[in-house]
C-alpha cells in the first residue's frame, strides 16, 4: 500500500514522495519516485537511484538535476532513503553521521540490535522493486545507480543479481569497503567480526569472485578528498582490467565528493542507461 506524502509537476512528469509500511524494514519508509510524461501512456523503465551518508530520498531529487532528462528519454527515478527510520530504530550512540540513520550500507545486518530493521540490501533488490513496478506504471526492465555509499550499493546489487538489472554506474563510489575506515566499520557493527560475510557486499571482491557484471560506468572526481583512503577506485579499476567485465571508469580533474559533481554527468549516466533500458 503506497500513500501518497506529496506530488509536483516537473518538465511535463511528476516527482512523487510516497510513503508505505516496509514489511523488511519494520518501520514507515518514505521514498521518491519521479514519472516522466511518457508514463501516462505506457509503462516506462526505472533507474534506481542510491544516494550516500546523511542522505535522504530528497537529495538527488533536489539537487542532481536528473528529471529534465528522464524526461526527455521517458526513464521513471526510483530514489529510496538510505536506512530504516523512525522512533524505535536504533541509531548510533555517538550520533556518528557514518553509522546508523542515514547509514544503511545497504547491507542485510546481523548483528543485535541492527538486525531488526537494518536490511536495505533486501528492501532494495525485493521489497522496494516489487512494490512499484505492482503499484507504478514501471516496467521490468530496470538500472541502477549512486553516489559513495550508494556507489557501493548500486555495484553490490548489479554485480550479485545481474539478471535484474541491465547496467549500472556510480559516481564516487566505496569500491573496496572491507579495506577502508568507512567499510570497516560499518560491516563490524552490522555484520560482525566475521570478515567472511563483509565479502557479500564488496564491489571489488564480487566482481573478482563473480567475474561479470552488467555494464558498467564509474566517474570519480580528482578533487574528491576522499579519494584515496575511503574510495579506493584503483582497487575497482585493477579488478575490471582482471576480469573483462565491460566497463568505463572515468577520472575528472578538478571535481569533488558533491552534488555539483553528480549535477554535471548525470546527463552521461542517464544516457548510458538509456542505452541499455530502452533497446
């Protein structure tokens, strides 16, 4: 059941904030959607938008700039929160903006007391999907997309279920999480201290175990001061050149970790979708 929070008309579709009971999370979920023109006439294709740390479904919406052109080539933007929310799921005690609400990692957890609400890996790849495409003129053919955290999840999820998504891309992801701080303790709380069960959500470990993936485009910022301790791209970049997989990875001097980096190629990335969701 989907209860509409609000509606706005944008570039001739619709940009919607939904709210529903999540059956995987044990919590309220909002999430955002937006539906291009073309959706009023026959169900249309998805990108799945993941964002990063501290966000919510309401950064990309507002700030990446993407609906002028789904629009244009008739793609719905599935845009979900980034953890569970509300009054009884627990947060960190050190309010750290790296774990907890707005933290998700988009893993399944299994540690108490994360375990009871913390499964985004499973309200994105099943719940989430299943609700809109039942509930929204969608159809199955899908892609999926982020940004740092979200990054990570959008390779996480394409590389390990590459039957349900047609491509993916990333802006600035975590490529090599079980190596870096962010990574590291994120999979300890949530996970535990079984780095075994850290590899089921490690882009650069699945792509090597997994060896395919569907297309793929990475961008990173050169200016991104993240770069070489929590992104890791050439950990990424060494395993696609091992595997094969059909990839691009570009580097762009001068841009940073923010939005105005996703504003200026998302345009790219929306197109390379296209590519593979409308042929």
């Amino acid at each position: 059941m989907l209860n509409k929070v609000t509606e706005t008309k944008l570039f001739g579709g619709r940009q919607i904030r939904y709210e529903h009971q999540s059956q995987v999370l044990h919590c309220t979920m909002q999430f955002s959607v937006y539906l291009p023109p073309q959706a009023e006439q026959q169900a249309v294709p998805a990108l799945y938008w993941l964002s990063g740390l501290t966000c919510t479904d309401e950064n990309f919406s507002t700030k990446a700039g993407a609906q002028r052109v789904a629009a244009e080539l008739g793609i719905a933007l599935v845009i979900p929160d980034t953890s569970p929310r509300g009054d009884e799921v627990p947060d960190d005690p050190e309010q750290a903006y790296d774990f907890g609400l707005g933290a998700g990692f988009y893993v399944n957890a299994t540690q108490t007391p994360w375990s009871q609400h913390y499964h985004m890996y499973d309200y994105i790849v099943h719940e989430l999907r299943q609700l809109v495409e039942q509930h929204l003129p969608l159809n199955q053919r899908r892609a999926i997309s982020g940004h740092s955290m979200g990054g990570h999840g959008a390779l996480v999820m394409a590389i390990r279920n590459p039957e349900l998504y047609t491509s993916v891309s990333a802006f600035a992801p975590i490529c090599h999480p079980t190596v870096c701080p962010w990574g590291q303790k994120a999979f300890t709380g949530y996970l535990g201290d079984d780095q075994s069960a850290w590899l089921e959500y490690d882009a650069t470990e699945l792509l090597l175990r997994h060896r395919h993936a569907p297309p793929m485009l990475v961008s990173q910022g050169e200016a991104d001061n993240f770069l070489a301790e929590q992104l890791r791209p050439d950990d990424l970049m060494q395993a696609i050149a091992e595997t094969g997989v059909q990839a691009t990875f570009e580097r762009h001097e001068g841009y940073d970790h923010s939005y105005y980096f996703i504003a200026t190629f998302i345009e790219q990335h929306l197109r390379f979708h296209a590519d593979y969701l409308l042929n």
